[in-house]
C-alpha cells in the first residue's frame, strides 16, 4: 500500500484538518451540544425514535460532555473532524447501531450551517450592546455639550459655528441606522438551518420548527436549498459590521484633527495622553490614534469576510465555513475594543472655548448670519447681501482683525455696493456677527440651537429605548429557549 492510499495526509491533517478540529473546539463545542439535544428532543417526539432509545441517547450525550476535556483533546486523525469523534463516543458507549441514530435526518452541511449562525447571533447580540452604550454615552455627552460652541469645518476650513452637542448628534445618528441594520442582519442570521439535511431536507416526518424553537431561531430558514448554500447571513452580517466601523472612523478622524495643537479645539485629558521619550513639550493623544487603525481593523477584516464569498458557487462549500468563520470573529473582537475606548474617550473630552472664539472671530465663520440679517433688516436680496458680507470678511481679514471689529470695513462695503449708508447700527452688527446668535437663530428641525436639539435628543433616546426593549426580548427569547431544551432534554434522560 502507497503513502497515498491512507487518510490523512500528514500534511493535510496538519494544515487544515488539525486546524478545523481546535477550531470546533474552541469556538463551536457548547452549540455542538445543543443541537444535538434538540435533533434528538425532536426524533424523540415525532417518534422517529423510540422514547426509551431517544433517553439511553440522552443520558449518553450528557455523560460524554461532562467526562470530555476540550483542553486535553487534540486530532489523532484517527476519525476526519469533531463531528465523527463525537458519534464514535456515542457509538463506542451505545454500540453502532444505536449510537448511529442520533444522525437521522440531519447533515454536518445543516449542522455547520445552524452552528455558525448561532455563533454569529451570540457575537451580534454582544456588539449591538456595546454600540447601544456608546449611543448612550454619545446622546449624554451632547446634552451636557448642548451649547457648546465649536467651529465646524468644511473641506478641511472653518466654515460655521456649531455646538458639540449638535457634531454629536449628527454621528449619534449614523450610530443609531448602523444599530438597525446590525438588527438586520441579526434577523438573517435567526433563521435555522436544521432539517435541510445535506440540501433537500429528509424523508423522515421531522418538525423543523421545534427544533428552531428549542435552539433559540425566530424560526426555520424555509427553502432547505437555501439553508445551506445562500450564505447571505455572513455577508449581511459583516457588511453590517463594517459600516459602524468606517463611519466612527471618520469621527475618530476628526478627533485627531481637532485636537492637533495648530487647531486645538479639543482638549484630550491627561488620562488619555502619552509623553514622548525626548521632547518633554509633548502631549500625545495616542488612544485616538489607537482608535483610527482598530476601527480601520475591525473594517478590513469584515470586508475579507464578504471578499471570500465573492465569486464562490451557490452550494455548500467550505470557502463558508470552519476557518473562514473563526477568521471572521476576530472582526467583532477588535470593533469591540473601538466601541469600548470610543466609549471611555468621548465624555472625557473638553472644547477648548478660547480657540474656538479665536478662530471664529479670524476666520469669519459666522458672516453668513451678516448676509441673512441684511436680507431680514435692510430689505436686500440675497445675493447682494451675500456681496456685502464677502466683501467686508475680505477686509477684516485683511487687516488682521476680528469680524466683531468689522463695523467700519462693513458700513465702506455697504455704501459701495448699496449707495446708501446701512441703518445697521455697530451695536446691532455686533450682535448679528456673534457665534452665539448665529447658533440661536437656527431653531429649525435638525439646528444647532437649543429646542431644536432637545428635540432631536427626544427622539434619539426613544430609538435608544426601542433597541433596548428589542434587546431585552432577544435576550428573553434565548433564555426561555435554552430552559425548554434542558427541560425536554432531562425528561428524556429519565426514559434512559
């Protein structure tokens, strides 16, 4: 006999079956067991299995998961994966033909499938509580900084003034549609694929939806084709997953660029920074930094999860399963960490109102308001209001002063423009240039100012209470599925 005519092969039974075995161990061993209770609570009352044969299977399934050790097992190569050394246990204790039972009706293609969709809803359900915290520190965070002034920037140069509150809000928002469609997929991922068998489900008269019950499903997927080739529930899910992380990224962006001394318009705690080893004037704030590439991570390695998918065929397939799910869970093990440090970061961070007052008094930012009060007061059209505020911002920054002192070059653009002194008086131009009114006046939906911002945190905290009740029920769901299967599952054990 040739070294080529015994399975494994060495090679192969070190590079990919070895692999896959510690893979099953660590990640998927408890749901291993849970599904075969359920399969074998469901052959037990379809009476596709006797009662009192379904309770020796019962008795024998509980007695192997107390005496096993995961840490001390290894592959032997002696049996191809997880699956075959837990049958040959069952049938080593039962004998052939009765431990060979317990595989009725069902496939490792169904197995595989329902195992990693319970491992995916566990990791879905842990990261949507960790995005609804930070949702709830970002919604406090900008209600403390409800009037905070800050400048907002567009293309990279200051453009209006706004309040922290209201940035917050803006990525609150994105934060909460990211929650939904996580929701999304979750509710791609909660549909079994028990009962598929290999593809076509079974000639066995079995309840596909007690055991979607029993294991914790809103129910079974319905098409058994599907349930094992239409692998959309990993697709959807990472794609869910990485949508928060680039979104927060471009926040953590900002953080970065606001609190670079040149800007300064956030201050970092000390908590939160890092010295540098020769330059004693350094004040580093590293966790930001940590923060951007965690969440470039935490993206890439999601969207490798969709690439591998790319262009494999409709059917099952190991491209979806073992090793390319386990590589998959270090995605929601690092977005993890970015949710938990975005956490901490935010409600430390202070704005820095004297930068903020500096730059928007240099920079102009609130001419706008200047343009808008020349329509409402001085009867002009926009467009010639518009020329008389650029016109006069040209000139403060010209002079190198700030546009609250720019009564003089304002009134020269006006009579040049209008051919009439302007009934604006210094008093009243001071008011209309200053970032506060220009804050005040934009009491409309979405505004900065601060009844429409307390509108938006209404809403904001009802979605937050919708998610959370949803939260509540999954995790009720869960809890009662997995008592009715210890229930059902000892009864049986009597019978044994």
């Amino acid at each position: 006999m040739s070294d080529y005519d015994q399975f494994p092969d060495p090679t192969y039974a070190r590079k990919v079956l070895a692999p896959l075995f510690e893979g099953a161990k660590r990640f998927h061993a408890d749901a291993f067991d849970a599904i075969d209770r359920a399969h074998l609570v469901m052959l037990a009352e379809t009476d596709i299995l006797a009662p009192e044969d379904a309770g020796r299977i019962a008795v024998a399934l509980e007695e192997i998961r107390q005496d096993r050790d995961l840490d001390k097992m290894r592959y032997t190569g002696e049996f191809e994966d997880y699956f075959f050394v837990v049958e040959n246990e069952l049938k080593r204790r039962l004998g052939p033909d009765l431990g060979g039972r317990l595989h009725t009706a069902r496939s490792r293609n169904d197995i595989d499938h329902t195992i990693f969709k319970m491992a995916l809803r566990g990791r879905i359900d842990a990261l949507l509580a960790q995005m609804h915290n930070l949702a709830e520190v970002m919604l406090r965070t900008a209600q403390r900084e409800r009037d905070t002034l800050i400048v907002a920037y567009t293309h990279g140069q200051p453009a209006q003034p706004s309040t922290f509150g209201h940035y917050l809000s803006a990525a609150l928002e994105i934060l909460l549609r990211d929650m939904r469609r996580l929701e999304a997929a979750r509710d791609t991922v909660d549909l079994c694929s028990m009962g598929a068998a290999a593809i076509t489900t079974s000639g066995f008269p079995i309840d596909r939806h007690l055991v979607a019950r029993l294991l914790g499903f809103a129910g079974p997927q319905q098409n058994s084709y599907s349930c094992i080739a239409a692998v959309d529930y990993i697709t959807a899910t990472y794609a869910a997953l990485e949508l928060p992380m680039l979104h927060l990224g471009r926040l953590i962006q900002d953080l970065q660029f606001w609190s670079a001394f040149e800007v300064g318009q956030i201050h970092v705690p000390d908590a939160f920074v890092q010295i540098s080893s020769i330059m004693p004037q350094k004040r580093n704030p590293v966790p930001i930094e940590h923060l951007r590439h965690l969440a470039s991570q935490a993206a890439s390695r999601a969207r490798a999860q969709i690439s591998i998918i790319h262009n494999t065929p409709f059917t099952d397939m190991n491209d979806s399963e073992g090793e390319t799910q386990e590589a998959g869970y270090a995605a929601f093990d690092v977005a993890e960490r970015v949710l938990s440090l975005l956490a901490a970061l935010i409600p430390s961070l202070r704005i820095n109102e004297d930068r903020v007052a500096a730059t928007t008094s240099r920079a102009c930012i609130t001419i706008t308001e200047l343009a808008d009060t020349l329509v409402r007061d001085e009867g002009l059209s926009f467009r010639t209001a518009h020329d008389i505020a650029a016109a006069t911002a040209r000139a403060v920054v010209a002079g190198g002063k700030g546009l609250s002192e720019g009564f003089a070059p304002f009134s020269d653009a006006f009579k040049s423009i209008v051919g009439r002194p302007p009934a604006l008086s210094p008093a009243a131009f001071t008011a209309a240039v200053s970032a506060r009114n220009f804050v005040d006046r934009r009491n409309r939906f979405g505004g900065p100012a601060a009844a429409a911002l307390n509108a938006a945190f209404g809403d904001y905290s009802a979605e937050l209470d919708d998610i959370g009740s949803r939260m509540i029920v999954r995790k009720a769901t869960a809890d009662n599925s997995a008592a009715a299967l210890a229930d059902r599952f000892d009864r049986l054990k009597e019978l044994g």
